[in-house]
C-alpha cells in the first residue's frame, strides 16, 4: 500500500487481488442533470465559507459573513451546526418519505433551506478540514482521502494518528480556534474513537470535546452545550451512519434509508429541543451516487493502467498516480485511452490550474500525483493491490465534482 511500492498489485504488502464479484446496485434515484460537473464555490457559497459566517454571527473579530447569516440568526448567540456525513443535497428527495422533519427542514419550514458546494476531492477528510479550517484544500494541505507524504509513504487522513503533527501537515488556525481565542465557548461531539486523532485536531482542534457514541447521544450533548452555555457558543456535531451505509449498500438501499430514518429522529429532538436565543444549521460534507459494475476500471485487471505507475493514492473517483521517471506521458496516454470520455486525466499542474484545489502553495503541491484522475458519470478507478480489496466492493462513491457530489444542504432551524 505504499505510494512508493512497485506497480504490480500482487507486491503491495498486505493487500490481496481484485475485489470478489458484484453485487446488487440499488436505483439512487438520480436525474442525469445531477451527474453535471459543478466547481468549488470558495468564498461566496462553500463549506469553507460557513463557520467564517457563523463566527461573525457570534461577534468574532475579523470574521466575515460571507454567507449572509446575520440577517437570518438574529437575536441568536448559541449555534450548533450538525454534519451528517452523505447527505448530498440531491439525496434529499429520496429521504424525504423517510425523513419529515428533515423534509420540513429542506423545504425551509423552520427557517432556511439552501445548498453550499463540498471542497474537492468531495471526500470527508478533505471536506471536514476545509468546514473547520474556513479555507479552500490547497492551504490546508488534506488534498485527498489518502496522499503522498514527502519520504514517499501514504497518509489515509482518516486513519491518522500524530505522524505527521496534524498541526505542522494542516497549518491553518481552525475556526474554532479562533472563536474560542475570542471568548466563544466551542464544543465538538463526535465519536469518541475519534477523540486525538490527526483529522480531529486537523478540523476541529480548539473545541472541548464531547465523545458520543451514537446518533441520540450526538444529540443529547450538542443539547447540553446549548443549554450551558451563558453567552456566545458554537457546538459542532458529526454523525457518519448514513455515509457509512451508502458506501456498503448504497444510496436508496433498506439499510440506508433505515439511516436517514435514524437522522430524521436526531433532528427532530434537535429542533424541538433548541434553547431559546440558539439556531441549528445541518449541513454535510458531500453526496453519494451508486456506481453499476461494469463503471469499475481495475488497475490489477487492464495492465495498461499500471505501466510506468509507481504510486497510487486518492480514491476512486478521484485518483492520484505518480510516474516513474520518464514515463509521465505514457501514464497520461494509457489512462486517457482505457477511460476516454468518463474520466479527465491530467497533470497536476492542470488539475491546480482549474482552481478547484484553491490556491496551492509549493510545500503541498506534492501531496497531488503526477496525474490526477477525476471520474465522471458512473465510473470509478479501482486500484486493487493498492488499497483494501473492500474498497472495490463499495457500492456508492464519491469525491469527484459532479453536482450530486459536489452540492450540501444549508437548512437552519431557529
């Protein structure tokens, strides 16, 4: 699995072959309309606009609102912002038959529904860095679900511990950090496994944090910060199981919308149990779509897509390829070739050049490959011998930046 390894899947230390046989595909739902491509709407609607805004609801000095949320949040100190972890905006419509108070919330029945952009790659590790952080992905430096450190090795964000110091890896002050330098009392509730780890501190560092184990103990603790707190406050909450269940059965299937059932109960205890002068905003740090088998392009299956590749990281729909020395033309011919239309497959410096990494200092420009792959319609890039062999089986995917993708609710409930 190192990004240094040799291109043959077979020698990847500790990961087994092709992904085993199919499996069932449910119908996501999906209007072609939403596999369009949709760029990153830094500073005026994205992820890293929100907690700039809400911090100058709160009277943070220096913080804009570039959201306009102050016209909306008036009169309210204490704001609690829920990510559930999958819910694209264009996955509303399928939950609503399960979900009505969300559906009350995504028709601004409690006070606002609108949609912001996801950061790219639209994967949560870069998405949750881009929310906490208040900046586009190139001067955060989490470009991607895994990257290339500089001695070579992979960082798989979400399994990332302290090396490297996620303080030196992401050097930007996060939002809460800023806020709770200001006097804003900042609380994260989270899983309590993710308590220390190198995103946590990443994203959210600066915040008091609240383990919870479960979606109603999510609840019950952004509740109690609400409640506790005697002037401004910001309560950050994330809730991963409908994302979770997309992934392995996909989006529409019985287990995911027994999942957006479970997010409905959240909401509807979060809304009816806000504190006076309070607001909720619920967002989400990207979509899913459902990808059919015969979308799979498997790097142990086409010898074309290994040759001159010596290091493979990002994720399927949005992958990251180093060359051997010399080779870079070959790597780009060969991908352009076995994908053609379903995938554009440039160099790095013309993935930077579209401006939907933000501006890219020279110290994290490494962490992107020598070729970028961002697939589109239903195709997604297996790397089998490169990453877990489970990784091929997912069912729903995302991180490229169609609009399914790409575009999350901002529902506010006051």
């Amino acid at each position: 699995m190192t990004a240094s390894a040799a291109p043959e899947p077979a020698r990847a230390a500790g990961v087994g072959g092709p992904a085993p046989g199919p499996r069932d595909v449910p119908d996501d739902g999906l209007h072609p309309d939403a596999l369009r491509p949709v760029p990153p709407a830094y500073g005026s609607a994205s992820l890293a606009d929100l907690l700039p805004s809400v911090n100058a609801v709160l009277g943070v000095p220096g913080a804009t609102d570039v959201l306009g949320l102050g016209a909306r949040l008036d009169g309210v100190d204490r704001i609690a912002v829920l990510l559930v972890d999958g819910l694209g905006a264009y996955q509303l419509p399928l939950a609503a038959p399960h979900a009505p108070v969300l559906a009350d919330l995504a028709a601004g029945g409690r006070g606002h529904a609108g949609t912001l952009t996801a950061a790219f790659p639209s994967t949560t590790p870069v998405s949750l860095v881009t929310l906490g952080a208040g900046v586009a992905p190139g001067a955060h430096g989490v470009l991607g679900f895994t990257v290339r450190r500089p001695d070579g090795r992979p960082l798989t964000h979400i399994a990332w511990d302290d090396d490297p110091d996620p303080r030196t890896w992401q050097p930007v002050p996060t939002r809460m950090e800023v806020a709770a330098a200001a006097g804003v009392r900042v609380t994260v509730v989270s899983r309590p496994q993710f308590e220390g780890t190198g995103l946590s501190l990443a994203a959210n560092r600066g915040g008091v944090y609240r383990g919870a184990a479960d979606g109603m103990a999510v609840v019950g603790r952004m509740l109690a910060a609400l409640r506790e707190a005697d002037g401004p406050a910001l309560v950050y909450g994330y809730h991963p199981d409908l994302d979770h269940f997309g992934h392995e059965d996909g989006v529409g299937s019985p287990t995911w919308r027994d999942a957006a059932r479970g997010v409905d109960r959240m909401l509807d205890r979060l809304v009816h149990g806000l504190p006076p002068r309070s607001a909720l905003l619920v967002v989400a740090d990207h979509g899913q779509l459902n990808v059919p088998w015969d979308g799979r392009r498997d790097m142990a299956e086409i010898p074309e897509l290994r040759e001159g590749v010596v290091g493979v990281t990002g994720e399927p729909r949005v992958r990251y390829l180093y060359a051997a020395h010399g080779a870079l033309g070959d790597v780009l011919a060969n991908w352009r070739g076995v994908f053609g239309a379903e995938a554009s497959v440039v160099t790095r410096e013309e993935a930077t050049e579209t401006g939907w990494f933000g501006p890219v200092p020279a110290g994290h420009a490494g962490r992107i490959g020598d070729v970028v792959v961002i697939c589109w319609g239903r195709a997604v890039s297996v790397a089998s011998g490169w990453e877990p062999p489970n990784v091929g089986r997912l069912v729903a995917y995302h991180g490229s930046a169609t609009a399914a993708e790409m575009t999350v609710p901002l529902l506010i409930a006051r």
